[in-house]
C-alpha cells in the first residue's frame, strides 16, 4: 500500500481528510494482524460498519480505494 495520500475524493467524502487518515490507519492496522509470512495481506476488503452508514475498503496493488454506502434500513441490526 502507497504513503502517497489521497489521489481524489468526491461526495461526502471530498475533502475529509481526517476520516481518510483513520480509515487507513485502521486497514493498516488489519493488515498487520492478518500478515503471516506473506507478502500480500490475506484480504483485499474491510468493511466498518455503523448504524446509519458503512466504509468499504479495498486494496487493489498499491492504491485502497474508500466508499461510503448508505445502510438501508432492511439491513439487520448487530447486537
């Protein structure tokens, strides 16, 4: 994954550059934990899920592409 910062943004994530920074922070993080003896993570998605919205991750090569998505309310509640 590249150090090299946000390449473009649009909608409601233009120019949230702070949510950016923890997002990645927290997709590092995952690929720290999951990495045994491999040069590739063993995922290329993270999902953070909220009540309202989600963030779906997903790692392609070098770049990590962020989506926000809308939760519809069919969506089943965790506990």
């Amino acid at each position: 994954m590249s150090d090299d910062g946000v390449l473009a943004s649009g909608g409601e994530l233009e120019n949230a550059e702070r949510a950016g920074k923890v997002l990645v922070a927290m997709l590092r993080l995952a690929v720290t934990l999951t990495i045994e003896d491999r040069a590739e993570p063993s995922f290329k998605r993270l999902s953070v899920m909220f009540e309202d919205h989600s963030y779906l991750l997903t790692v392609s090569g070098q770049k990590i592409f962020v989506v926000k998505r809308k939760r519809s309310s069919s969506c089943p509640k965790e506990a």
